[in-house]
C-alpha cells in the first residue's frame, strides 16, 4: 500500500491552524472574563471586610468614650472647637475629669488613681489627622501630658474618624457621636450617636 497516496492523507484526522487559532482567542477570552471575575469578587470581599473593621473600631471607640465620658463630673467637661454637621465636629478637644478614686480607663494605675483628668482630641490636620488622641493627667497636669493615639489614622487602609461630637443639650444631658470610614471606601460611613448623662 502506498502510503502517500491522496486517499491515505485525508483520511488523517487533526486539526488546521485556524482552527488553532480559534481556540487560542476563544480559550483567552474566557480566561480574561474568569480573570474580570475574580477581581471584582475580591474587591468586593475587601470592600466588605474593610466596612466591617471600621464599622467595628467606630464602634468600639463610641463605647469607651461614652462610658468614660458617662463616668466623669458634669462640671468638668469644658468643649472646644466647631461643631458643625449635626452636632460633629472634625476639629475638637474634650477635657474632663473623673472623681479621684474611680479605676476608670484610661487611668488604671491605681491604688490612688489620682491621673483622673482626660483629654480628647480629634484633628483633621497634623501628625494625628483622623484620629482620636487621649491624654490622662493629675489636675492641672493636661498641658504637658502624651497624647496617645486611640482610634482612627490616616494612613493606609485603617479607618478614618471623620467627626467627633459632643453637645451639652439644656436638661443636663450631652449629644454624643462618633463616625469614621475605612479611608480606600469612603461610601460606607459608620456612625454612632447617643445621649449620656455625666456625674453630677
């Protein structure tokens, strides 16, 4: 049997360059799709995740701070800075004081427990802009004290503490808030807010 004869040859079966070629175009156009995919999954999960952690340092900020605000004398808290949006303010200070004696944080060094005046700071500007800085003293002390970073940064994908209130309302009571965001995803703004009543 000759087997170069023409009967022989188209009888082998495989495939043509074009149709290679198809193939390859069609197989990179799927795996470009799958590709799209999986991007946007992952973005939205880290959206997601990201939302959740300022939602859940927001959170927790408004909880410390309403306590320790809630434990200190209604005398003591002096207010400074712009409030604007709502009772917000993305520039102000908070002083305060907490009766001697009371192991309230941030000062826990006992047994005295003397470094009971406070003060909260929220910037928009500086070394600390978006984020809430403390500082405890003795009395009189707060001018000199460390102001220690507590919630919120401006860097990176931490969150971002975009206002801070207090507002002292007429029966006695204070207006208190809180917002931030992660700081790559600005539309999922958490807020908190709520009233507290200090020691008289």
């Amino acid at each position: 049997m000759d087997i170069l004869s023409g009967n022989t040859l188209r009888s082998r079966s495989g495939f043509t360059l074009v149709e290679v070629l198809v193939a390859m175009v069609i197989g990179m156009f799927v795996s470009l799709a799958a590709i799209a995919a999986f991007s946007a999954h992952s973005r939205s999960v880290f959206n997601q995740m990201t939302y959740s952690q300022a939602a859940e340092d927001v959170s927790e900020a408004y909880a410390l701070l309403s306590r320790l605000i809630q434990q200190s004398e209604n005398s003591s808290i002096t207010i400074s800075g712009v409030t604007t949006n709502n009772n917000c303010s993305t520039d102000i200070t908070i002083d305060l004081s907490v009766p001697e004696g009371f192991p309230v944080w941030p000062n826990l060094s006992g047994p005295d427990y003397k470094e009971n005046w406070v003060r909260i700071v929220l910037s928009a500007t500086g070394t600390n802009a978006h984020s809430i800085t403390i500082a405890n003293a003795a009395e009189g002390g707060l001018a000199g004290a460390t102001a220690t970073p507590f919630a919120g940064s401006d860097s990176g994908n931490n969150t971002k503490i975009t206002c801070l209130g207090l507002v002292k309302q007429a029966d006695g009571t204070y207006a208190f808030s809180v917002a931030g965001y992660a700081r790559n995803y600005s539309d999922g703004v958490t807020a908190y807010e709520g009233v507290i009543l200090p020691r008289n």
